[in-house]
C-alpha cells in the first residue's frame, strides 16, 4: 500500500425520504452547514486509494440536470496551517470545508485549524466518470501536521 496521505475511509448520508426531501428544499449547502440533520455511515476507498462513484449517494436536484452524489472525508489537524488537497481531477466536484465552499480545482491550499475537519462533496454522476481520489500534501515552508482519519 502507498504512504501517500491518501483518504481511506469516507462517510456516506442515509438519505431518507424526509432528508432527500430537506436538501431539495434547501440546497445542497444544508448538507455541510448540518441544516439538514443526517446520519453518516462509513464506506472505504480501494486500495489505489480511489473511491468508486458507485459507493456515494445520490440525489436529484429539480433545478439541476444533474444527479449528485454526496460524500465525505474528515482530516485531523495536530498543528496548524496549510496543506495542499490533491484531487488531480476537479471535474463534477463542488467541495465545503466545514461549512464553507471551496473553489474547487486538482490541487486546492487550505488553512487549517488544530482539530478534525469534514470535507464533503457533491458530485455531478452525469458528468464525472472517474472515481474519485484525495491526498493531502505538504506546503513548503508550513508546519501544519495533518492527516485523515481513519478507522471504521
């Protein structure tokens, strides 16, 4: 197996009638911004450390043509500041850190602060066809400490 800082295991929501019905409503924001209440179950990337599309959620949004599928990974921080996530491809993806919106590309620079993390993501099923993969790599010269978490 690689040593790369690769995400291993992800969350999964349980998307009941009434929490399908919720994010409909109120977007896909409710989900990172926890507006919409859902339960989480974990499923695990393979051992290239990709994740097939088949193992996400997915949704239909009326006001987008799209079926999205939600997912997410969480990172714990010991020591603050930034560090690069490697998608290698952005396409189909629309990323929150905690609650806030990423602009989304292959390789993203975050802040972090000490403490763990969630990164969901939503993401277009019609458009994106390759599974989808996140790395973090060290920015120079930043002595954040970081790394996901794993664990059932």
């Amino acid at each position: 197996m690689s040593q790369a800082r690769v995400a291993r295991r992800w969350e999964v929501p349980d998307l009941t009638p009434e929490a399908a019905q919720a994010i409909r409503h109120n977007g896909l924001d409710a989900v990172p911004s926890g507006s919409v209440r859902l339960n989480w179950s974990s499923t695990f990337a393979k051992v290239s450390g990709n994740l097939p599309l088949d193992d996400l959620r997915s949704i239909k949004i009326p006001y987008q043509s799209a079926t999205t599928g939600l997912v997410r990974c969480q990172v714990h921080c010991t020591t603050g500041g930034k560090v690069k996530l490697v998608l290698g491809s952005a396409d189909g993806i629309k990323l929150w850190l905690d609650k806030s919106p990423l602009e989304t590309g292959p390789e993203m620079e975050l802040q972090l602060s000490p403490g763990t993390h969630a990164i969901t993501f939503a993401v277009e099923l019609d458009r994106r066809k390759e599974p989808i993969r996140c790395e973090l790599a060290d920015v120079p010269g930043s002595g954040a400490q970081a790394q996901f978490v794993a664990g059932n």
